[in-house]
C-alpha cells in the first residue's frame, strides 16, 4: 500500500532523513520507534505533505504521492494524527468529529463511521457537547484518534499517541487500536516511543536512529534482537 524508497529530508538543507525506506502492506500494522531526533515525526510529515523530500520516492496505492498537493493525501485514504494530538479546542467533541469527515468518503460513510467512532470511544459519547479543550489529556487524544477515523482512511498513522498520558489510559489507546484494526482491517503506521507496546502490536518493526533504518523485522525477530532488548526494552 504505501511504499517509501530512499528518502532524504531536511531542515535548511540539514539532513534528517538518510536514505530511509519502509514499506507498508495493505491490512499491516507497523511501528516505527527509535529514540528522539531519531527522525520519526520528520517521516510521518514527508508521507502527509508538510515536508518536501529533497530525493526518494513515495507512493501510495500505486500512485505517485510526491506529485499530489498535501491537501489531497486525506482524499486518498491518509489520515495523519499528529504529535500532541491538535484538537480544535473551541469545538465541541462532535464538531471535531465533523471536521474530520471532510473528505469525499468521510462525508459518504459519516453515519455508519460515527457509530463505530463512538463504539470503539465511547467516551467522545458521554463527552459529545463538551469543548474539546476542556477534555483530559487521554481524551483528547481519543479525540484526535476519532477524528482521524472519521474521514474514512485507508492507511491511519499515529505518531507518539502515548505521550503523556498515564499507563493506564495509554494502555486502553493500544488496545482500541488493536480492536479497531481487528474489526476494520484499517492498515495502521505507527511512531511510539513505548518500544515494548508498539512491538508488541505491531506485525513489522523499524528502529529508526540519527535518521537511519538500523534494523526491521517481524515483531518477534525485534523483540529478540539484543540490540533491542538492551538499548529499548532495558534488558
């Protein structure tokens, strides 16, 4: 489904990324951990537009995505939920929602993916005509998740939806996704410095550092990597 060959992206001409390439298959759930500065968040903003990679190549779905404007991926099936989660704070939780069903299938599958949205959260249904700014930390970022999947995505990536958040309420995110990914299919790319949980849910693996893929795999071949092991799992 989306495949990213070779890319090498920077800030004022200051690589980050170094030759990076991952590919993800339709129905796949990866994770991408690695330290921080390792270039992850860098990766998610190159697949969604906002950066511009200065060589490689990505397509989606067999379609050239360097030559589709940023504001074109969410129609295309990718759904980026960023880094400290960005709720319209003045909205409510059913506008937020809303706003994510902007795309031509969030708009046709809204009815039927509202149910689901809050099925799988029910707290945006308890909370549906609070402002979103006035949530919790954890419910916010339930939030942002919902309002990802509103627009009806193909590939739904995550970066860092654990930060910050108290282990408990991290771990109900994990297992949403996981029930969301088993009931739907949704192919999910996922950036997570809990090494272990995002392992653990994943299919395949990459360890990105200093802006390089050092290692990947299956989820049982990282977890046994004694690189792994020692430098993120603290055995």
């Amino acid at each position: 489904m989306l495949q990213v060959e070779n890319i090498s992206v920077g800030y004022s001409d200051l690589p980050v990324l170094k030759g990076v390439s991952i590919n993800v298959a339709k129905g796949e759930f990866v994770s991408i951990v690695g330290p921080n500065g390792a270039g992850k968040t860098t990766l998610f903003k190159t697949i969604s537009g906002i950066l511009t990679p200065m060589s490689g190549s990505i397509t989606f779905e067999g379609v050239d995505l360097l030559s589709i404007p940023p504001a074109r991926r969410p129609h295309l099936g990718i759904a980026h939920i960023p880094e400290g989660r960005q709720v319209f704070p003045s909205l409510t939780v059913m506008d937020n929602l809303e706003m994510g069903a902007y795309t031509e299938a969030g708009r046709r599958d809204w009815t039927r993916n509202l149910d689901r949205i809050l099925t799988w959260l029910p707290v945006l249904a308890e909370r549906r005509n609070q402002l979103a700014g006035t949530l919790s930390g954890g419910e916010q970022q339930m939030l942002a998740i919902g309002r990802g999947l509103a627009s009806s995505p193909k590939l739904l990536m995550l970066d860092e939806p654990s930060m910050g958040l108290a282990p408990s309420i991290a771990d109900f995110i994990f297992d949403t996704l996981m029930e969301i990914r088993r009931e739907s299919g949704l192919t999910i790319l996922l950036v997570e410095q809990r090494v272990a949980e995002a392992l653990e849910s994943a299919d395949r693996g990459y360890v990105l550092e200093a802006g390089r893929v050092v290692l990947h795999g299956t989820n049982e071949t990282l977890r046994a990597d004694d690189r792994v092991r020692q430098a993120y799992l603290g055995m």
